[in-house]
C-alpha cells in the first residue's frame, strides 16, 4: 500500500493522470478499475478519475502488480543549451536530429535526458513540442502551475500580439513577395506503414483543421530564399506542410521536400544534411509575474555556414 502526500509538483493534476505516471507499467484499465472501485482513497475518501488534486492531499494506492520493465538501457543524462531559466520554467536551445521524447521508434528525447540529468527536480514536462528534425527554443515546465498557464497561452495564440513563436526556414525557389498570409486546412493521416503525416485539404473536409501562418521574407539568394514565419495555429508538420504545398518546401525536409536536390545537398561542398527549419523566437506572458518574456535563439553553425555558401 501506498501513501503519497501531494506536493506542488502534482498540484492540480487529475487523479487519474497522477497514477498513470505514478504507475508506469500499470495498464490504463487497470488504474481506471481501481479507481472506479474506491481502492484508491484520497484524503480517506474516494474520488473520481477527474478530481484534481491539492497540495497536502494525501493518495492512498493500494497494491498493483508493475509490468517487467524494459530492458533498454536508461536515457543517458543530458543538459542543453539554456536560453532562460528561473523556478517556473526553463527555455533551451534544441539541436536538430533530437526528439522531444521518446516514443514512436525513439527511445528518449530532450525531457528523458533532462530529468536523468536533473534528479532533484521535482517536475520537469513539456510546455510544447518540436519535430526532431527542428532545431530551436523549447519551453520546458518546472511546475505544474507554470504548465497549464504557458499551455493556455499557447492555445489561445490566435490574433494574441503578445504571444508568439517565429521560426526561420529556408526555401527552395522565389518566395513571393505578396504571399504574406497562408490560411489551408490540414488534415492528418497516417501512411500505410503507419507512419504520421500530414495534407494541404480543402476548406470543409471532413477532419481538417484551419490553419494558418504568416510569412515574411528575411533574405533572398539566387535559388533560395529565407523566411520568418509565424505560426498563428499549432498544427502538426504545419510551416513544413504549408510551404511545400506553396510550391516552395523547406531546405533538407525529407518528408515534404524535394528529395533529390537534399541528397545534392547533402553531398555537396557544403555537406547540408538537416532540415533548415529553426524556431528562433518566443514571446510569452511569464507564468508568475505576468512580464512579458521575449527569447532568441540564433541559427545554428551548420545553417549560417550554409547560408555563407550559397551564390546570392
């Protein structure tokens, strides 16, 4: 039997997500049985899968038979690039080719290694997500309060001039100067290999999503052109969707670009074998204080040496 006493690292999760994490092996079902049938006691009375719980709240669990643990070796402990950090919240500089966690093939990614690296740390989650292939600012949670508040807000960016995210992604050909405004659907689907993607749809499909991003042009070359892009819905692949189905895909995008001219690329004086996509500003409200933080982060080595190589 277990007695576990809230603390603010837990403060307002619902009990069902609560033992979830707790009982990591546990089959869902099982936490929902138990739950359902009054052998989990909060503060001595039962409580429902949606009750959110208190500091000081006391859950009682009682015993659950744990899956085997898997074998893999633990995610190795790692410290990124830190832009930002205070009690609430840490902001790192993501380097492209790292998942933001495991799953999907991938045994662990930037929070794994953080929490491994950081033992100490009561509460460590995810404000947001990051393709792998995406390099750039990332929000991390420090407590759960500073969770739901930068979620919130990244929820209701839309028309919002306060809160934003800018990303820099080079593409292939002449962005159009009077294409400031993309607004298509997407629709997301899976491959028959069962892998995630993601379409350009039209308006009224059954399960497409609106969509919509602002680009502005930063700098032109000869056969490319850089972009800052704003992003004013958080879909999945959106930028990268997006600009391909403009005709212009990004730079070194392997699942939306022109593949031919990567692996050119790639092979080439300059040897450029990532996606240029990077997310290089962040505007938000702070969790606490309500100040307004702003955050950058510049391009990455290998695409300013890329950028320096190419004929203007």
């Amino acid at each position: 039997m277990l007695r576990i006493t809230v603390d603010e690292g837990s403060e307002g999760q619902r009990l069902d997500n609560f033992l979830i994490r707790l009982l990591k092996g546990v089959p869902k079902t099982h936490v929902y049985r138990v739950i359902r049938s009054g052998e989990v006691r909060v503060n001595k009375g039962r409580a429902a899968a949606d009750t959110r719980l208190e500091i000081g709240d006391e859950v009682r669990v009682p015993p659950v038979r744990v899956a085997e643990r898997s074998q893999d070796a633990p995610a190795p402990a790692r410290e990124f690039p830190v832009v930002f950090e205070d009690d609430h919240l840490i902001a790192v500089n993501k380097p492209a080719g790292v998942a933001v966690h495991g799953g999907s093939g991938v045994s662990f990614g930037v929070i794994e290694q953080l929490r491994r690296s950081r033992p100490q740390a009561k509460f460590l989650e995810l404000v947001h997500r990051l393709d792998k292939e995406t390099s750039g600012l990332l929000l991390i949670a420090k407590k759960r309060s500073a969770l739901t508040a930068l979620q919130d807000q990244l929820r209701a960016r839309q028309g919002d001039k306060v809160i934003g995210k800018s990303y820099a992604a080079l593409v292939i050909g002449a962005w159009p100067a009077s294409k400031k405004v993309i607004d298509v659907p997407l629709h997301k689907f899976l491959t028959g290999e069962g892998e995630r993607r993601v379409r350009a749809v039209e308006a009224g499909h059954e399960e497409a999503k609106r969509s919509i991003t602002l680009v502005k042009i930063a700098r032109r070359w000869r056969d490319f052109t850089l972009l800052d892009v704003t992003i004013k819905t958080g879909r999945t692949h959106q930028i990268r969707v997006h600009l391909a189905h403009e005709g212009h895909p990004i730079v070194g995008d392997a699942k939306y670009g022109d593949f031919a001219l990567n692996k050119s690329l790639a092979r080439g004086e300059a040897h450029f074998e990532r996606m240029f996509l990077h997310a290089q500003r962040l505007r938000f409200q702070h969790p606490a204080s309500g100040e307004v933080i702003e955050l950058e982060a510049p391009l990455p080595p290998e695409c300013e040496a890329f950028l320096a190589s190419l004929p203007s």
